[in-house]
C-alpha cells in the first residue's frame, strides 16, 4: 500500500490562478472597453482572455524572464556576429502578440490610423497581455508606435507597412526585405542624457541615398529588431532616421553592441548599450526637427506605458483577490477579514481609476483625427496619465504581494516579477517630472486647449464630490509662476480628475461617487486601505474586480 505523507496535501493554499479568461472576470475592464466604443469586440477580447489567461501562457512569461536573453559579440573564430539570443518562450509570446495585432491593428495599409474604436480595442487586449508578459511588449509597443513617425515618408510608408501590417513574426537575422515580418526599435538615449536629447553627440553624415551615422546609444532595447528610429546631428541640427540592421545591398549595417543592461526587472526583454560605425540610414522627417518627428512615437509608447502599468496593477490584484478568497486564518477567509477588504477594496478603486482612465484616453486617441477637442484631450492627458498611473504601480504591486504574505514574497507566485517590472514604465520614455513639465508645457503651447480639456473635465465630474474645486485648484497651480515646483501635486490632482470623468463614464454611479470621494474630496493617503469605503461598497467593488469562484 503506498504511504501517503502529510507533506503531500497543501491545505490552506489557494489553487493556482490559471485557466482564467482575463476578459469576461473583469467587469471594470468590459464597462470601460464598452462605454469607450468597443463593446461589439467583446467575444473576441474574451477569446483573446482565455488564451492569455491559460497556464500555458502564463508559463511562457515566467520561462522568458527565467531564461534572460544573451548577447554574442563575436563568433568562435573572432568575427563579429552582435546578435542576442532569446529563449523559445520569448519568441512564441512575440509571435502571439504579433498575430494578435498588437503593433498593427490601428493602422491602415497607407499608416493612416484605423478607425475607432481601434485603438480602445487593441489597449484592452495590449492590457490583458500586460498581465502575463511585458517584457516582450517594448518591441512590440516600439513597432506599432514607430509607424506614426513613418506616416509622413512614403517612401519609408511602402518599404515598412507591408511587414508590419502582416501580423507576422520572423526572428530570423536576415534583411527585412527577406522576411514575412519586421519589428522597430529607437535609440535616443545617449551616455551624457536621455531625457535632454539635444545633447546627442551621433552624427549623421550625408552619403548616397541615405545617411551614414557615427556615435553610441546608451539604452537601445530590443536590439533584435529589424530597424531603430535614430536620432542624430545632421547638417541641419537634430533629425530623426530609420537604421536598418542591414544596408540596402544586404551586408549588416554597422550597429555594433557592446553589452547589455544588468536590470532590475524587464528581464525577459534586452536592453543593449550600441555603437553606430558609419551606419546606414535613411531619414525621417525634415533634418532639424528629429525632436518634433520622434515625439509622435513617444506619445504613443507613453501612453502604452500607462495601459501596461494599469495591466500590471491588474494582475497583482486579482492574484491578491483570487488567494484572499481562499486562505483561512483565523477561521475565516481572508477576503472576508474587514481589514484586509478594506485593502482589497482599496486596490480595487485605484485599477477601476487606472482601467477607465486609459480606456477613456485610447478613445481620444481614436477620435483625435476628426475632433480637435479629443486632440487637445489626448495631448494634454497623456502625459498626466503616464506619470500617475505608473509611479502608482511600484507601491501598488508591494501591497497586492503583502495579501499573499510569504507566499507573494516568493518568485512562483509572480508578485517579485510584477514587482521588479513596477518601475520601469515611469522611468523609461519620460520619468515623472519630465511628464509634469509636458503637462505644464502643453498649457503654455495652447492654454486655450487645454483649459477647454480642464473644462471638460469638470462638467464630465461636475456630480462628484471634489470635483469642481479639484478643477479649480489644478488650472491654478499650473499656472501660478511657481508651477514647476508643485507641479507633481497638480498633475497627480489632474488625473485623479480624468480618472474620476472616466469611471464615471464607464461604471456604475456608486463606483464613481465612491471613487471620487476617495480620491478628490478626500486625498488618498500613502498607503492603499486607508481610505473610507464602506463594508457594502467593498463587497460591490470585489464583486467586480473578479467573480467569486
Ligand atoms: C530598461 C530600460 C530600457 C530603455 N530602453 C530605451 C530605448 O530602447 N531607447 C532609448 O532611447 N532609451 C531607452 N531607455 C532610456 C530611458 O528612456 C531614459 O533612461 C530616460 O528617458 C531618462 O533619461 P536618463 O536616464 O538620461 O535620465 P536623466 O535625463 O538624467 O534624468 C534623471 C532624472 O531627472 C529628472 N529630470 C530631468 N529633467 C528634469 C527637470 N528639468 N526638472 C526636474 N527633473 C528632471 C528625470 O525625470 C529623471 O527622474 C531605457 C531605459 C531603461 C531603464
């Protein structure tokens, strides 16, 4: 007879939180895709939750961070090779995001950009996948936003879209041309600053039909990619190029990697430190105007920063939630224990704010070509949202890891990999001042915009507690002479505010009375659990963060 030992039960632990579809559990997530637009893809979205939601998947982003990617310098004999070698599960979640239309599905075959609500779709399923994996997604997230700077080059437009829109992925080291697909990377930051890029020291040189382009990257990511936006001092100032990692007669091009980044988190991804030796590239945009040209690009990968930080938050609070449910102690669940559902409840509001706050900023995107209020809206927002949303998610996924206890302290459980990922969306693409003073600068280039935005915001609110005077205080800090210096204040108060118009737009009254109340009339307070909410309120908020099992 075999001997059953004790050590093989595991009582009092929860079951692992797979097999889910990371759709159809998250109401905030429906409401927001629906009042944004998107409701008519919901059996899509779900199918697409389902398939990320699968153990299979989520083992796959646990082996690409487990298994980082390795740079070869030099072959055996001493030839230069400057490739990294990524493990097979890396490569299936690009392939998967690839056909799932991340980096393609708002653009049309001309770069022109799809029509709503295609961007609002896309973020859900670009957060879902946030979720299991975002190492992977820098690639994918430089590509799809690398063709807003590509639009304005046909001759660029007609050599690139086909690869991108081919929903294709094809790791092989080869000329583009020779592939069924192609990702895009960029390289702005150099040793001396990357968020002062006019202090670029690359230089571009004139030659043939293209450029040829001498100098150093300091942080170049995803360095596999087919091709990087560029920027370098050509004649006429600062421009903007596309560097292939071929030349156009098919010889590698001269990007030489000299290591790559030892990181806290975002390991499953490469970060390498470059030098160009006379590099081929062709440009993009006018020469002088590298700043203006790449700044397209930025926008859109700010703003996906902000959606995966909310997919991270996500994520930490339903392995939160879904353990919470199931361990006992002291007789009782601890779901159902009132403090740790105040902290439950509290985590709950801040991912309802962050879900309909950047749902609600895709639209403005979607409608940005035809409306120039949405325009004004995303201009001004973007930056706001990236800063608040993402310094949120370090302290956010501590807190979700804590309701674990030692469990959540413990790699298995994926809280140390949300963890570590935290901070990286707010430090890279603009860190948080350089986000406030966008904002500030945004109300300095077209004030009348912007306060029409401001506006907006208020009369959206205007029912919730704090909302008027919220608008009021943030309009006069960001204009008083001292705006610089309490600028963190005020954007994180304009957030809140957009926030607040979101989840009232998107979820049930009580959840925006709630939410408002927290966050506008009542500032919230360091730490998550701290703020007022009622035993009823945090039942209807757990409800909708994810269905009792
Ligand atoms: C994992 C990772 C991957 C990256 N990948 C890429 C990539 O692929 N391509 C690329 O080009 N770059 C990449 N970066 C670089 C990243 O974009 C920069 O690190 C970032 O823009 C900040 O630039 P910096 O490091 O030079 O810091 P600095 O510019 O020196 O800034 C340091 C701090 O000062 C603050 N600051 C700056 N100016 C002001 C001011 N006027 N007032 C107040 N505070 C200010 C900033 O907010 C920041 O917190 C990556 C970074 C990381 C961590």
């Amino acid at each position: 007879m075999a001997i059953r030992l004790e050590t093989y039960e595991a009582a009092n632990q929860s079951p692992p939180y797979v097999g889910v579809d990371l759709y159809a559990s998250d109401r905030p997530l429906q409401d927001a895709v629906a009042a944004n637009g998107g409701g008519a893809e919901a059996p899509a979205l779900s199918m697409f939750g389902r398939r990320w939601g699968a153990a299979e998947m989520l083992d796959r982003g646990r082996e690409a961070n487990e298994n980082p990617p390795k740079l070869e310098i030099f072959d055996a004999k001493g030839f230069r090779l400057d490739v990294v070698e990524f493990h097979p599960a890396y490569h299936q979640l690009m392939a998967e995001s690839i056909a799932a239309g991340l980096a393609a599905s708002t653009w049309r075959d001309d770069a022109t950009p799809a029509l709503a609500p295609a961007q609002v779709t896309r973020a859900a399923r670009f957060y879902m996948a946030a979720q299991v994996e975002t190492g992977h997604l820098c690639p994918i997230t430089m590509t799809h936003a690398a063709v807003a700077v590509l639009a304005a080059e046909p001759a660029l437009v007609a050599k690139v879209m086909p690869k991108i829109m081919s929903r294709h992925y094809d790791p092989h080291f080869r000329p583009w041309s020779e592939k069924g697909g192609m990702t895009l990377g960029m390289g702005m930051t150099e040793r001396q600053g990357g968020t002062d890029v006019r202090t670029n020291t690359t230089r571009a040189a004139p030659a043939g039909d293209g450029y040829a382009i001498t100098g150093q990257k300091w942080f170049m990511s995803a360095p596999m990619c087919d091709a990087f936006l560029v920027l370098a001092q050509a004649p006429g100032g600062l421009s903007c190029f596309l560097m292939p990692r071929f030349r156009p007669d098919g010889s590698v091009n001269g990007v030489h990697f000299q290591r790559l980044k030892d990181k806290l988190g975002n390991r499953s991804n490469a970060s390498s430190e470059v030098e160009f030796a006379d590099a081929f590239a062709w440009r993009a945009g006018e020469e002088g105007r590298g700043v203006r040209t790449i700044i397209q690009m930025v926008q859109l990968t700010r703003l996906d920063c902000a959606i995966a930080s909310a997919g991270i938050m996500r994520m930490a609070l339903a392995q939160a939630l879904h353990h919470a449910r199931h361990r006992n102690v002291f007789q009782k669940h601890l779901a159902d224990q009132p403090m740790m559902r105040a902290v439950l409840a509290d985590l709950a509001l801040e991912v309802e704010g962050a879900t309909a706050l950047v749902m609600r900023l895709c639209r403005a995107f979607d409608l940005a070509g035809g409306d120039p209020h949405e325009a004004a809206r995303a201009r001004l927002l973007t930056a706001a949202v990236k800063y608040a949303v993402c310094k949120t998610t370090p302290g956010f996924a501590y807190e979700a890891m804590e309701c674990l206890g030692g469990n959540g302290y413990v790699e298995e459980s994926m809280l140390p990999r949300l963890y570590r990922e935290a901070p990286v969306n707010a430090i890279w693409e603009g860190s948080g001042n350089v986000m406030c003073l966008d904002v500030i600068r945004a109300l300095g280039h077209d004030g009348e915009a912007a306060r029409a935005v401001l506006g907006a915001l208020a009369n959206e609110a205007a029912d919730l507690p704090g909302a008027r005077d919220t608008a009021r205080a943030v309009e006069t800090a960001l204009a008083a002479p001292d705006a610089e210096a309490n600028a963190r204040a005020a954007v994180g108060r304009l957030a809140q505010l957009a926030a607040a118009a979101a989840v009232r737009q998107s979820a049930p009254p009580e959840v925006a009375e709630l939410f408002a109340r927290t966050r506008l009339e009542a500032r919230h307070g360091a730490m998550f659990g701290t703020s007022d909410v009622r035993a009823e309120e945090a039942s209807r908020l757990l409800e909708r963060a994810l269905p009792p099992a």
